[in-house]
C-alpha cells in the first residue's frame, strides 16, 4: 500500500519535470576575446634606454699642494664663481719656507753685488798694469756665477711665494658644486680632488649603449623624458659617441643634447626613446600571441562585424611575417582598421560568434536586469 503511494505521489512530479526540460541544449552566446587594431606604419626599430642628467663642463679640483684643512667654504648644491674661496690649508710652514727662500735670496743679491764691486774695481787697476789678465778674468767669472746664484735663489723665492698661494684653493669657473670629498682637520695630498663643480647651464643626458645596438644608435632619432615629468617629451640630438668601450661594462657612452634647450636638472634621471626607420615598407605591429597557422602559412583571426559593433565572427586571413620586435611581430595582409584576436587564438574557429570587451559587459548587465 505504501509503495502505490509513493509511486502515485512520484509520477505526476517527473511529468512535470519532463515537460519544463528543454528539447535542445541553449545557445551559447559570443565568445569574449581581446583584439588589437591594424595599423600601417613604417617598419621601425624603438629602443629604450636608462640615462642620467650629467654637465658637459665638469671640473674635478684638488690642492696644488698637500696639506692640512683649515677651513671649507662651500657644501654641495652651493653656486659658486670663478676665483671664490673653496677651502684653505695651514700655510705656517709654507710661510717659514717663502721666508727662507727670501733670506738665501738676499744672501745671493748681496754676494752678486760684492762680485760685481770687485770686477770693476780690478778693471780699472788692469789699465795700469797693476793686476794681470788671469785675475781681471777671475774677478769677472765670479760676478757672472753671483749674478746667475742671485737669478735662481730669485726664482726659489718666487716658486716659495707661489706654493703659499697654493694653500688657499678658488673656483676655476663658475657653477654649482657637486662633489665635497674633504673636512676641517683631514690632511689631503697634493693633487688628489676634494671638489667637483659643474656648469648647470651645459647640461645633457648621459647613456651607455651595448655593442650590438652601436650601428642602429647611431642613426636613430631620439626622444627623452625625466622621470620628474614623465608625460613631457622633448627631441635631443646626439652630441657625442664614445670611439671605445668601457673596460668593465662594454658599453659605448653617449652624450645628447637638448635640440630646443629643455631644461635639465642635474643628476635627473632620463629615458631615452631610440627610433630608427628600418625599412619603407608599411607594416603593423601587433602582440606575437596572435600569431597563428593557416594550411602552414602565418595568419591570424581577425574579427568581422555583423550587425552590432561589438559582436562579430572570426575569420582567419593570411598575413606576412616582416619581422620580430620583443613581444611584437611586424606584419602585413589584414586591412589597415581590422581588428586582430590576440589571445586565445587556439580556441578560435571559422565563424565562432565573438564579442570585444566591451560588449561582455553590456551582455552581462542585460542578463542581470533580465534577472531583476
């Protein structure tokens, strides 16, 4: 009795479960993909480089004698002009040197003058007979060795004057200091720099360039950005191109300069935009991912739009191959304004009914208020 009861309840629930089930599986709707657009330009090469903002003039300056540091009279970023004060050196011994020299000076200058009272005095007794020829010559030689003694001490007092000078280091030109290697109290020696000033007003982006881009650099264009403003493009021109690589790096150094004197700040850094015009032929770059084969052949699906813009069929169109560029492949055959399926072209097929971005979304927001 049970059982007949669970069957009567049962069958009028399947009836009505086969009846609301459909007679054919749903429509899918387009299938979302990702496109790029075709378009023709000519064939080109771009290269990106890392640089930095560098003076032109750059003077690197050192004591012209070693010493001790009494004072320092500058900091970095300070502007300073030619012949100002940079640092001074505890001159006391450079002091009792130039005194020194002054007193063997003096020595020598009264000496050459006693010789040259003597030459006189025994050329006039020579006249007379009194002295012989050998002593008038004598007397002669010994004023022309004083006068010459007199000359060189005369030329160590001016060398012990100079090395004084020495101890007060100035500005060779004028700029903006960017270096202090030094402090109050540090003995430094003779010749190794302690300052580096450059001229803000010179100022050009410095890059290092691999070996095997050295031919396409030298006849590319150039664009460069600061990363203080990286939406401001400005044309630079190359200015200088090292003839030797460095030894560590192997990298050629290039110097550029602005064509409509941009401002440049120094020490900025800067991207540079290498564009070089490879051939005549117009070519498309598009993502290497929608590369695909067609009977062997290169091609790529492009979209066909029927009726609304968004959605469309795919259709595989040959193309040719000019060339690859990083992730970009350089090539020709769809119609300039086509738009090309760049990701999963595995998937694709002859006809499949696709929708662009944007039109997935708009499906999505009708399926939900189709829901509401």
């Amino acid at each position: 009795m049970k059982n007949r009861l669970a069957t009567a309840v049962a069958l009028p629930i399947v009836v009505m479960l086969s009846a609301c089930s459909p007679d054919r599986p749903p429509v899918q709707g387009p299938r979302p993909v990702r496109v790029a657009e075709v378009r023709y330009d000519a064939a080109r090469e771009a290269n990106r480089y890392a640089g930095t903002v560098q003076s032109r003039y750059e003077v690197e300056q050192a004591f012209r004698v070693g010493g001790k540091v009494a004072q320092r009279k500058v900091d970095v970023g300070q502007v300073v002009h030619e012949g100002d004060i940079i640092a001074v050196l505890d001159d006391a011994d450079y002091r009792l040197a130039e005194e020194a020299a002054r007193q063997q000076w003096q020595s020598a200058a009264t000496q050459a003058r006693q010789a040259e009272s003597d030459r006189k005095r025994l050329g006039n007794l020579k006249a007379d007979g009194s002295v012989s020829a050998s002593d008038d010559e004598r007397a002669t030689s010994g004023a022309q060795t004083a006068q010459a003694n007199e000359q060189a001490q005369a030329r160590q007092l001016e060398l012990a004057g100079n090395r004084l000078k020495y101890t007060v280091l100035r500005a060779s030109r004028s700029g903006v200091v960017t270096a202090v290697r030094f402090e109050v109290g540090q003995v430094v020696p003779e010749g190794q720099p302690v300052v580096a000033i450059a001229d803000p007003t010179a100022a050009e982006i410095v890059v290092d360039v691999p070996e095997d881009r050295l031919a396409t650099f030298r006849q590319a264009k150039f664009k460069a950005t600061l990363a203080s403003a990286p939406d401001e493009r400005f044309e630079v021109a190359l200015r200088e191109l090292s003839p030797e690589a460095a030894a560590q790096t192997r990298t050629y150094r290039a110097r550029l300069k602005p064509v409509a004197g941009h401002p440049l700040p120094l020490g900025a850094t800067a991207m540079l935009d290498a564009d070089r015009v490879v051939s005549d032929t117009s070519v498309a770059v598009l993502p290497a991912s929608a590369l695909t084969q067609g009977s062997g052949q290169p091609a790529m699906w492009v979209v066909r739009h029927a009726g609304k813009e968004s959605v469309g069929t795919v259709q595989l169109v040959p193309v040719k191959v000019h060339g690859y560029r990083n992730d970009d492949v350089l090539v020709s055959g769809p119609q300039s304004g086509d738009q090309v399926v760049t990701a999963g072209v595995q998937k694709m097929a002859p006809g499949l009914k696709v929708a662009l971005p944007g039109a997935a979304l708009a499906d999505a927001d009708n399926t939900q208020q189709a829901a509401r």
